[in-house]
C-alpha cells in the first residue's frame, strides 16, 4: 500500500515545539488552496532534527513544501464518544521562498506572462 502526501502552503500559525527525552516533535498548520474561494487546513507534524529546523526558521506565513505520510489519530472525549483526526507526519519540510518575508529594499515584481516559482504561489490567495 502506498501512504504519500506532498503539498505545498503556508503556515497558518507559528509552530509549536515539545521536547521529549529522546525525541523533539514541531507541530503546525498549513493552508493550501486548491481553487480560488477553496482552502484546505492539514496539520503538521514533524520530529528531531526536521523538527528543530522547522521551529527555528518558519513562522506564521512562511511557505513550506511538506512531503510526508497520511496518519490518524483515535482518541475517547471526556463524555466518552471516540473521535478522531487526520494529520501529516512530515519526512520532508522545504521552507519555499515568501515575498512577504523578504527585505523591504528588495521589490518583487509580479509577471502575468509566464508563471514562475514567485507566482506558483499567490500570496494574494492566503486565507490569513
């Protein structure tokens, strides 16, 4: 069987880290929007040294490409009812280019021609 998400967004929230004794977890939340008025929330979580790096250079905003695995997670609320959520458990965080992260001496023009990494992903399209 074949388990493999990729996807490409922007951070919904600044990630958020725990330190366990033998391991490090980073958790967050992506936006990715797959038509114009659509936007898809995934969490995220990646471990050790994935992890580390992702708390130390992404923030709020920061545009990620996330390959990883599709996972669920099953769990009893406090009146007894089973719940359960789907989540990413990141292998690959690439942090991508962000025009709104960029220095401000630096202008980033837009191309209607033809489409390059800068405009792949439309900072006008984040739902935040």
């Amino acid at each position: 069987m074949i388990n493999k998400f990729i996807g490409i967004g922007h951070l919904t929230r600044d990630p958020e880290s725990k330190i366990f004794t033998t391991s490090t977890k980073c958790s967050f939340s992506i936006a990715i929007n797959s038509k114009k008025d659509e936007v898809i929330f995934l969490d995220i979580e990646a471990w050790n040294k994935v992890a580390e790096n992702c708390q130390e250079y992404l923030g709020k905003g920061s545009c990620v490409y996330v390959e990883g695995k599709l996972k669920l997670n099953k769990w009893e609320d406090r009146s007894g009812n089973p719940r359960q959520k789907f989540f990413i458990s990141a292998d690959v965080v690439r942090f991508l280019p962000n025009s709104k992260k960029q220095n401000d001496s630096v202008k980033v023009e837009k191309v209607t021609s033809k489409p390059n990494i800068e405009t792949i992903v439309d900072d006008d399209e984040m739902p935040f």
